[in-house]
C-alpha cells in the first residue's frame, strides 16, 4: 500500500527540477523567469514546466485537463 505522504519518484523530480529554476532566478536577481530574456527558450525552465505536468498526470499519456 502507498503512503500519501511519502513522497513519489515524480514529486521528487518536480523538486529538483524546482531546486534548479530557483538557482537559476537567484543567479540572475529574479523573483520569476517571467523578466528574463531567455523565458521562451530557457532548457531549465522547459524542464521544469515538463516535470510539473508529469507529476500532475504521474506519466499516463493522454491529455490534461486544468
């Protein structure tokens, strides 16, 4: 039986993904990634978004709905 509040293999991604975006915003003096240059080509950000959707769906294909 899973524990709800051990945290899972997607959760903990999405938590190193962040890790990495807050690094990455503290490097360059920002509260968001919304001011940067680099907002629509940025790999770290990218990343980030695509393990906020993975751990929203925990990997099953298909669509999302929000």
């Amino acid at each position: 039986m899973h524990n709800p509040l051990e945290k899972d293999d997607w959760q903990e991604k999405l938590a190193e993904k962040i890790k990495e975006l807050k690094a990455c915003q503290e490097e360059k003096n920002l509260n968001s990634c919304h001011p940067c240059d680099k907002f629509f080509e940025c790999e770290i950000r990218r990343k980030y978004v695509k393990a906020v959707y993975e751990s929203m769906n925990k990997g099953s294909s298909g669509g999302f709905e929000f």
